[in-house]
C-alpha cells in the first residue's frame, strides 16, 4: 500500500514553510526552487494554499507531517 501526505487541514496553514524546508533537507536541496511542496497566499488575508507534488511520497512524510507546528497534514493509504 502508498502512502500518500495530505494537506486535510489547509485552513490552518501558517505559511512557515516548514514542511518546504524539511522536503527539501530530505532531498539535500537548498532552497525552495522545485520543492515539491509549495504554499501559495490564500484569496483571503492570511490563508495559505498547499500544494503537494504526488512524487513527495518517495520522501519520509512521517517527518513532514510530524514537523508541521499546525498539523495541517495526514498520511493516507491507497491500494
Ligand atoms: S509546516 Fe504546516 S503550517 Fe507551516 S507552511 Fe507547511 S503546512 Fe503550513
């Protein structure tokens, strides 16, 4: 079975960029260039969208979610 991480709780972002930062230490990438999670500014002030390439799921999304200070994300299972 895949593991895949969502974003459930989107409404929650902070826009940290934490979860950025952390794919891209896995990845041994400096930088936020082709990160394969992206937060975009929301339409109202203060919300964030997050964007979550399928490919993330090579990474240890254990950590991604777990490094997330607003538990905006979850690990689902397909099969
Ligand atoms: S770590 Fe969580 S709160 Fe911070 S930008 Fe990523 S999804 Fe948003």
């Amino acid at each position: 079975m895949a593991k895949n991480l969502k974003a459930t709780q989107e409404d929650k972002c902070n826009g940290c960029e934490l979860c950025i930062l952390e794919s891209q230490r896995q990845l041994k990438k400096v930088g936020l260039e082709e990160s394969l999670i992206r937060i975009f500014k929301g339409e109202s002030e203060n919300s964030y969208k997050v964007e979550i390439d399928p490919r993330v799921s090579v990474l240890d999304i254990e950590k991604i979610k777990s490094i997330c200070p607003k538990e905006v994300f979850e690990i689902t299972e397909n099969d």
